[in-house]
C-alpha cells in the first residue's frame, strides 16, 4: 500500500495516510489528525495530498 504524507493544518505535525487508488482519485476525505486528532478533510490527487481543516 503506497502512503503520502500530509500535514495537519492545526497542530502541522506530520504523519503518514494511505493514497487511494488512482481510479478513485481525484477525491477528498475526512480524516481526524493522527497526533492532534482535530478533523481535516484531505484532497488526494495526482498521487499527492493536501490537507485543510473543516474551517477552510
């Protein structure tokens, strides 16, 4: 399984995500922050991910 990093945009710790099939992509996702546990949604695309949170 191939994962992407992204950043949280709360606390901008780092952490690793599984990157969805590219069938499934471009697609977005929330996701609560794996350090901080604040929620984001994350846009996958191009095999690259971005992250914002929901305020965004």
């Amino acid at each position: 399984m191939e994962t992407v990093a992204v950043t949280c945009p709360s606390c901008f710790e780092s952490f690793e995500v599984a990157l969805p099939p590219a069938s499934e992509c471009p697609c977005e996702v929330d996701y609560d922050c794996e350090v901080c546990c604040r929620p984001m949604v994350i846009s996958f695309a191009d095999g690259h991910a971005d992250a914002r949170s929901l305020d965004d």
